[in-house]
C-alpha cells in the first residue's frame, strides 16, 4: 500500500514512509506534505493532479492518523 506526497504527486510505500526513513517526510498521519524527492520549488501541476491532490489530502485530513486505513482509501478510490 502506498501514501501519496500532496506537494509533489509521488507515491510512497507505507513501510518505508513508517519505518525504513520517517524523519526524511513531513506529514501529520497518512498526509505527507514534503517527501525526501520533492523539488525546492512547488510544481505546477495540471488541474487534474491538483484535484487528485487535493482530494487526498482532504482524506487524509478526515481519516487522521489511521495511516493505513488512509493508504487502502486511497486504493479503493483509484488515487494513486
């Protein structure tokens, strides 16, 4: 299962965000605002990407820090 980064789209095993490198992601649950592959600058993304985007960080905002609850959310929408 995989948690999405809400700056940059990239997706993230929930394993390695959890255990293998927790300190190189700023997040508040299963919401990851920055990940280790993030550009110094915010991408522009496409209309579609923000609105994926947004729709998971509103998830992750209303599943708090049901981690993986979050993570099979974002499967069982098609988010990733």
């Amino acid at each position: 299962m995989d948690l999405v980064c809400t700056r940059c789209g990239e997706p993230w095993d929930v394993d390695y965000v959890l255990h293998e490198e927790p300190e190189g992601f700023a997040r508040r649950g299963g919401r990851i605002d920055r990940c280790p592959v993030c550009p110094k600058v915010k991408p522009e993304h496409s209309r579609e990407e923000r609105e994926r985007l947004d729709a998971i960080r509103e998830l992750a905002n209303l599943l708090g820090g049901d981690v993986d609850g979050f993570a099979a959310t974002l499967e069982d929408f098609g988010l990733l």
